[in-house]
C-alpha cells in the first residue's frame, strides 16, 4: 500500500517539476518505493541536513546526518547512537575533486561524544555520469569513496554526485574489488517532504 502511495504521489502533476539545488532550502526528497527507502535533504544557513527513513528486515530504521558539504557526513544520530567524524582538513576542497582528481584527510572518529579511533577519507574522480530518478536525469561526477578506520576493513563506496542537485543521487557499495555489495536508487524527486 504504501509503494502505490509513494508512486501516486510522485506522478502527480505538482510534483512534475525536477528539484535543483535551489530547492534544498525547501527541501529535497528522494524515495526508493519498494523496500522503502526515503531521503529528505534540506539545507539552512549554509547547513546540509539528511532525513533518512528505511525499511529493513527489523523494521523501520531512521536516522539524521549532518554534512561538512554533500561529500562529506559529519554527525549521523540514530536509536544506535551518534557517530561524529572530526576531519582535520578543509572538506570544501572535496567539492572541487572533478579538477583536482582526488582528494583525501585524516578525520578523528568519535562514538556517542567518545574518541573511538582515527580514520582516512579518500575521495576519487572518476568521470562523469547520468541518472535517471523519475521523470529526472541529473548529470552526475561518478565518485570512488574509500573510509579507512583504524582497525576496521576499509568501507568502499561508488557515489554519482549531482552538482545541480547539490546531493549525492545514487550510492554503490563496493567490495575492494570492485564487486558490488547493495546498490541505493531512486524512483521518484521531489521538492518538499514526503510523508
């Protein structure tokens, strides 16, 4: 019921026009119907907020991100706690990695307001891209993601970021060959929340 809801609310015409990066002060929503997965973006003064709703096979799972910039999360909170990264670099730099080719900085990891370890943020350019969310295509910088925490296996993430949205609009998680893990993509965008 709530897929045909998702998809009825998506297609109506109001919702026809595609969000651009000027809306994020509004509110910029994206969903995945089925297994639900709804991501609303907002920024406010010069804050990007990211409100997160999933389905998972233990239930409905929430969380709230806070970012330096799109490319780099700073504070996510959830029921399991709150997970801050603590970058010791200038993290605008990320926003210029389609000139620059790549960038990296160490960030210090702190678990529910506890210094946990440190980690490395890599950031990689691969190209450029498209997708398609909806009745949208955003051109995309195809991303390469790589978190290294000290004690941990390195996270790997293929990312299409869209600057015009000024979020990231597909995620890939990858194995450190290249194999994919889970893959998050959009069926519908929309300006404002979802409920």
């Amino acid at each position: 019921m709530r897929a045909i809801l998702v998809s009825l609310l998506l297609s109506s015409p109001a919702m026809a026009a595609c969000p651009t990066k000027a809306d994020l002060a509004e509110g910029v929503t994206l969903v995945r119907a089925s297994p639900l997965f709804k991501v609303m973006y907002r920024e406010e003064d010069g804050v990007l907020t990211e409100y997160r709703q999933m389905s998972r096979l233990e239930g409905e799972v929430r969380r709230a991100s806070t970012y330096a910039n799109a490319l780099a999360v700073e504070q996510q909170e959830s029921a399991n706690g709150i997970i801050s990264f603590d970058y010791m670099a200038d993290m605008d730099a990320a926003l210029k990695v389609d000139e620059t080719g790549d960038f990296a900085a160490m960030f210090g990891l702190i678990v529910d307001g506890k210094r946990f370890g440190t980690g490395h943020y890599r950031l990689f350019y691969e190209g450029e891209g498209r997708v398609r969310i909806g009745d949208c295509v955003y051109d995309t910088w195809v991303l390469r993601n790589e978190n290294a925490i000290e004690g941990m296996e390195p996270i790997h993430f293929l990312w299409d970021y869209a600057p015009d949205l000024g979020v990231v609009v597909r995620t890939e998680q990858v194995d450190p060959r290249g194999r994919t893990l889970s893959v998050v993509e959009y069926d519908g965008a929309v300006v404002g929340e979802i409920e």
